[in-house]
C-alpha cells in the first residue's frame, strides 16, 4: 500500500525521515536496515553482551573463523541452531520463532557485513 503525501510538509517530513535513518551510519553498511532492524530486535541480546560468548557485532576476529565457513553455514545455524565446542549456543532464529528465513539471513548478513567493514 503505497503512502500518499498530500502536502509540500509531509513530504519534507518523509524525507527527511528517511535521510535520518542513515544518519551516522558507516556507507559501508548501506542497505542492511532490514538485517539491523532483526539485530536490534533480537539479535543484540547476545550478539551485544560479551559474556553470552556469542560473537560480538564489529568483532572481525571472533567471526573470522564463522565467515571462513562460508554463508550457508551461518545460514544454518543460524536457522536451525548450533551447540558450540565451548557449549556456547546459537538458538534456532535467535530464539526468536517469529522471524522468517529472510530475516534470519538479514540480520546474518548484516552481522558479517559489520565485523569485516567497522566497529559498533
């Protein structure tokens, strides 16, 4: 359904909003909302508290060795979870049901894309 502006205002308002949500975000991470919008939601749970032992967004070299596996792995285990050596646990969607396949290579995707290119 598409968004009708009636007036010169609410269209500044609309794009001023969406130059807003890329404000202050590295160029590198264009076109990742949908994935950090999943990271915000869910993901920063554990992908943002060091003591889960989760890898931590912008850490490049905790996720090297994940990214060395290629996105099909991360892709799985991501979806369908994953019991670490360590015993450290990577729930099924982020313990999260809700999302899609989608939204799980979303935030996937946006979680390597921010441990190779900046720090959070």
């Amino acid at each position: 359904m598409a968004m009708r502006l009636k007036t010169p205002f609410g269209l500044a308002v609309a794009l001023l909003g969406a130059a807003s949500a890329h404000a202050g975000r590295p160029p590198e991470l264009a076109g990742f909302e949908r994935g950090r919008a999943v990271w915000l939601g869910t993901c920063q749970l554990c992908h943002a508290e060091p003591a889960t032992g989760a890898p931590q967004l912008g850490d490049a070299q905790a996720w090297a060795p994940r990214v060395a596996q290629g996105k099909a792995v991360l892709y799985r285990h991501a979806l369908e979870g994953f019991m670490g050596p360590l015993g450290d646990e990577m729930p099924p969607r982020g313990a999260n049901p809700d999302l899609s396949d989608d939204d799980v290579k979303a935030a996937v995707d946006y979680m390597v894309q921010a441990s190779q290119t900046v720090k959070p």
